[in-house]
C-alpha cells in the first residue's frame, strides 16, 4: 500500500494487489520460470553486494546459488538419464552463461582492468536497466555484416557471440547497449571497406570516427539503417567504433564484450 498526497492537497492511498498461484510440484516452478528476470534480479544484487563483499564471495555465491537451482531440477524433475548427467530446464538452459557473464562485466570489475570513473558510470547503468537491456548487457549481440544482402530490410539475424563465430575473412558487428563495435578480419575484401566507409583499404579507415559515412550504394545504407535501429532501442547513444584485427588494445576490449 502507499499513502501520498494528490496535487489537489488530497490523502490518498493506493493499494496494489498481486495474485500468485501456488503449486506443490517443482516442475510447475520450473516451468514457469522467467530467466531474464532471473538475470536481472542476480545482477542488482551483485553490485549491491559488491559495495562491502569481495568479488571473490559475490562470485562464489552467485555459482553455488545457480549449481542449487540446476541440481534441485535434477533431483525433483528429472529421474531419467545417467546419475552425471548435465539436464537442464528448458527455462533455464542459458543461466550457467548469464552467470558467468555476470561476474566479467564491468559493473563489477576493479582497476587496473578499468577505471574507477568507467566502472562507476557502469554501476549506475547496470542498476537502472530493465528486462529487455539486461541480457545484452550481459551478452551482447553479434550481427555479420560482409554477407548482407542490400536489397532486405529489417534486422539480420542474431549470431552466437563467440570468438569462434567471429571470422578473419567478415565484418561484424557487436554491441551490448553501452558500446557499438564493428570489427573488420583481416582479409576483409576492400570492396566492402570501400562501400562502407568510403576508403581503398583498411588502413585507411579513420578510427576516432563516431558515426559511418553516408555513401551513395545500397549496402552503405543497409548497415547505417540497422546502427539506427539499434539505437533507437537502447536507453543511450552507442558511439560506433571500429576495430581492426592488428589494433592490439581495441581488440583486446572487443573481445573482453
């Protein structure tokens, strides 16, 4: 219940009701499981708990709490298959990876690695974020741009974010909410180098640049309207960067995401 005070000088108190159905089996739990609000609530309470906790015992924590929910799913909802067996709930197949993403993000990680104020400002931006922005937060999305075709509209398909994924002979392009990166391998044909950023070769593309250029062919607008598309689904305004195989420090941050 909450009692405040209307702009009329009225006292009023509003009620919110909830209503849950209960259950007396640990499937029906499982089941009804939503794992981004899962990830949401285990993120919060990291970086609350990482203001008088070591990371050692947060991280500890979160993997011993996460090893309960899947071992309480092996044991009272699923009988079959050998006694060492990973089974996992369909609801939950992905929270191992949450969780460890959870304890590599930068919201909880101290210099020299980052810095205070970059750290900070991560903190503040992690508490605030909702369901929807949480996960990409955590793992962040991978889009392959040196096979898209012009003539298509919409988003290209989501990728597993994996250096395995991640090709010396494409471009792609990564982003987490916070931060836009296109990595370009290092056998990229110049011909998309000079679609996309109105160069001869990948030497010359400007790194300090923030925004692609507006060149006058189909593919150059094709990957202008996804970073716009992007953006307008993110709370902030994701400068893109750009990373080249042989930029030692850049990649090393690329693939930190």
């Amino acid at each position: 219940a909450l009692l405040h005070t209307s702009v009329n000088g009225q006292r009023k108190l509003r009620i919110h009701n909830f209503q849950m159905i209960p259950v007396s089996q640990y499937l029906d739990v499982y089941r009804g499981c939503d794992q981004d609000t899962i990830v949401n609530v285990l993120l919060k309470k990291a970086i609350k708990d990482s203001f008088g906790t070591s990371m050692k015992t947060i991280t500890e924590g979160m993997i011993v709490q996460c090893v309960k929910i899947l071992t309480t799913y092996r044991k009272h909802c699923s009988q079959s298959g050998a006694p060492g067996q990973l089974i996992l709930p369909e609801s939950l197949k992905l929270l191992p990876i949450y969780v460890n993403c959870i304890t590599k993000c930068d919201a909880l990680q101290s210099p020299p690695l980052f810095s205070l104020d970059h750290k900070s400002a991560m903190t503040h931006y992690a508490r605030s974020l909702g369901l929807s922005l949480s996960v990409p937060f955590l793992y962040p999305l991978l889009y392959s741009l040196h096979d898209l075709r012009p003539e298509e509209t919409g988003m290209p398909p989501i990728m597993r974010c994996t250096n395995k994924k991640v090709s010396e002979n494409g471009a792609y392009l990564i982003e987490n909410g916070v931060v836009m990166v296109i990595w370009l391998g290092s056998r990229v044909p110049n011909e998309f180098v000079s679609k996309v950023f109105g160069v001869g070769s990948q030497a010359q593309v400007d790194p300090e640049m923030c925004n692609l250029p507006v060149l006058d062919n189909s593919l150059s607008t094709r990957i202008r309207n996804i970073v716009s598309s992007l953006r307008n689904d993110r709370k902030t305004f994701m400068k893109v960067s750009v990373v080249l195989i042989y930029w030692r420090c850049v990649k090393y941050k690329f693939l930190r995401l």
